[in-house]
C-alpha cells in the first residue's frame, strides 16, 4: 500500500510541483481542502479520518485575507495552523512540516515575515511541538512563471534600464524542484536533530546580480539599474494598479526585499541531502527548453497559415532553417499561434528580403515543397477575393508589419 501524504495549498506554485513530484515517487497524496468530501479550507477543524494514517503532513496553505496585525487568536493563518498541528498529532501523524520563509522575523518589514515568526513561535510551544518541523524556504524560482518568480522574471527581461530597490539586498535562489525535494524529505523521513530548517542556497547572492541571471537566461543581455527609495517604490507599487500593461507589485513583496537578510542553510542542506543546482545554468536549459518548444509551435502556425499541414518532416525542416537563418525564436504571440489567420495582418504588403516575418514564410515555403501536391487552382471569384482581401489588409500591414522587421 502506497504511504499517505497530506498537503495543504496543493494548487500554489509549490504546492501544485510537491504533488507532481510526491505522487511520482509513489506516495498516496491528499490534497486536504480540494479533495472531494473533504472540504476544508485554513481555520476549519480537519475531519479525523482526513488525517490518519498519514506519514507526514506538509501545510503551505496561507490566507492573504486575514488582517494583517490580528491577535492570535484572529488571525486564521495562526490559529488555523495551530489547529491543524494539533488535529495532526492527535490523529497520530508523525511530521507536520510547516512552510516559512526566510523572510520569517520578529522585526521583518512585511506583515508574511512577521506572521510566518508568531507562526513558528506558537508551534514551538503548542503540543504539537515535537511532530514540527519548520522549513525556512528561500527565494524560490524555476518551473512555471507566476508568483514572485513569474514577477522577477517579466521585470528582468521588460527593459535594459530597471529602476529597482534592494539591489545590494542578499538573496538565497533555491530551484522550484529542490523545494520539493526538502519538503518531501522533512514529511517523510526520520527524525532530525533540527526543527528549523533553511531551504536555500549556501552562498547568497545580490538581487541585482539575481536579476542579472534572469535576464541573461533569457537571450535578454545585460541590465542597469537606476536604485530606487523604499518609499518611491511602495509608491510606484500603487501606480501599478492603476496602469494598464505593465506587472502589478504588491507592497508585500518590495517589504520583503527591502528587509531580506541570509540565513545558514549549509547544515540544513546536509542533514537533508540536498545538492543545489547553480541559478544560471538551471534557468538556462530551463528558457532553452522553453524557446525550442515555442520555435516549434511558431513553425507550426506558419506552415498553418500558408495552408500546408505541418507534419513531421517539413515541420523539422523549417525549424531547422529558422534556427540556421536566426529567426528562432520570431516572439509570434499565443493568440496568433492558435490563430495563424493573424499573421496576414503583421505580413509586410510586400516580400522584403529584411523582413523577419517575410523570411520565415519563405523558409515555411520552401520547407514544405517536396511534401507539396498540386493544388487546385483558384477560380475567378475566388482570385477577386483573394485581390480583395490583400487591398483592404494593405494599410494594416503597413502599419503593424514593422513588428517583426
């Protein structure tokens, strides 16, 4: 019979990696809270049966709406994780791994920091105290683009020129996978002689250098700075709600750079085996993957668009070509590579050599002839329209051919 583990905020950027990977390593997995006939969600009393017979428990479920300075007793991240410790132990769970944050501080900046720090310290002294296991996880990053990842990497690559606070701020990068590898092993494994453990890079680095690495994995170039007050910056935090087409920032999220500090994670990294990547050289075979599975897509919308079917073999060919002529890849945006038909607006009115987007038609052209059966030929209404359609389009390609020039 497979072990059970309990996970809470299996939905979240971590959460949603700690399943994948748990249930590939053969754990029963219950996602407390989405799994049916057992609703709960933080702050309720988990149903007994939810709980027992469970290796392990790993909570990451955090309410963003519960009020930010609330007594203890109000405050449901608090008190709901309480209850669940103690739900656990008295259901005979042997560890309950509590997800903090190395941001987690008595005087932290943000109001996380200083919740993760009352947090810890109720659990220490709660009866539930010797099944906890703290996990202290640092600046996490790698796997899909959302939370603060998501964030930092659309900031990196926005601009060669990055106003940004904190810049000399230490941080601790720690790959999504590696997260989830040291909570499995906290939930799963034998006693520790730690309680609090830091996931996070041994050797922390600045966050402009941190920066620097997502923009360089992303084929970006360099990136200067222009440093930014703290309280400019919570000002421009505001504004970002209010503007269309650029990332919105939370004020949390500038507090907790702002007050960022390292912690020693080398004997917590030990005890758990754990043998951290380096940043740059993940990230780039992760954005590596990530451009040879967009270059395939774009080659499939243009051959698509020429109205030839992209099968295997002129499907690699023009690639390969795209690749060779450094047009690969050409940033098509998802919605034209659903709907290929959309290029005929960006297509340049006329076949300019220089022009991106016309060379990779011709590639997509060329790539597909020796597969190519004759067509048949258009008639008379159908070549008035097809004239008909290229006039009305004219002042549109003129007008946004210049996207791909």
């Amino acid at each position: 019979m497979a072990p059970r583990l309990i996970i809470t905020g299996s939905t979240g950027y971590i959460g949603a990696r700690l399943v994948a990977i748990a249930r590939e390593r053969g754990f029963d997995v219950g996602e407390l809270g989405r799994r049916p006939g057992a609703a709960w969600r933080i702050g309720d009393e988990p149903a007994a049966s939810d709980l027992e017979g469970a290796v392990g428990l790993v909570h990451l479920a955090h309410s963003w709406a519960a009020p930010s300075e609330a007594a203890e007793e109000e405050n449901v991240n608090i008190s709901g994780t309480l209850k669940l410790a103690e739900a656990a132990k008295a259901a005979g769970v042997p560890r309950f791994v509590f997800a903090s944050s190395t941001s987690s501080r008595k005087e932290a900046l943000n109001v996380y920091g200083r919740t993760k720090f009352r947090i810890e310290e109720h659990l220490a002294a709660s009866k539930a105290a010797p099944i906890v296991r703290i996990a202290r996880i640092g600046l996490v990053y790698g796997g899909p683009r959302t939370a603060m990842y998501g964030l930092m990497t659309k900031l990196a690559a926005l601009s060669p020129i990055l106003p940004m606070i904190g810049l000399s701020r230490k941080v601790q990068p720690i790959h999504l996978d590696e997260v989830a590898a040291g909570l499995l092993a906290l939930a799963t494994g034998e006693n520790q002689p730690l309680q609090t453990f830091v996931l996070a890079q041994e050797k922390p680095m600045s966050f402009a250098a941190w920066l620097r690495i997502l923009r360089r994995a992303q084929d970006k170039g360099n990136l200067l700075f222009i440093p930014v007050p703290l309280t400019a910056a919570l000002l421009a935090c505001r504004m970002t709600k209010l503007l269309p087409l650029i990332p919105t920032v939370d004020p949390e999220r500038v507090l907790g750079l702002a007050g960022a500090a390292p912690m020693e994670s080398s004997e917590s990294l030990r005890l758990l085996k754990l043998n951290l990547s380096d940043p740059a050289t993940a990230l780039t075979g992760e954005f590596g993957q990530t451009h040879e599975e967009q270059s395939r897509r774009e080659a499939q919308a243009l051959l698509r668009y020429l109205g030839i079917a992209p099968t295997e073999i002129p499907l690699q060919r023009l690639c390969e070509g795209l690749r060779r002529e450094g047009l690969s890849p050409l940033g098509l945006t998802p919605a034209m590579i659903r709907h290929p038909a959309l290029l005929a607006l960006f297509e340049p009115p006329a076949n300019r050599t220089r022009h991106r987007l016309a060379q990779a038609l011709y590639l997509a052209d060329l790539a597909s002839e020796p597969e190519r059966h004759p067509g048949k030929k258009a008639g008379f209404f159908g070549a008035i329209l097809a004239i008909s359609s290229d006039v009305l389009l004219f002042p549109l390609r003129a007008l946004l051919a210049g996207r791909y020039r």
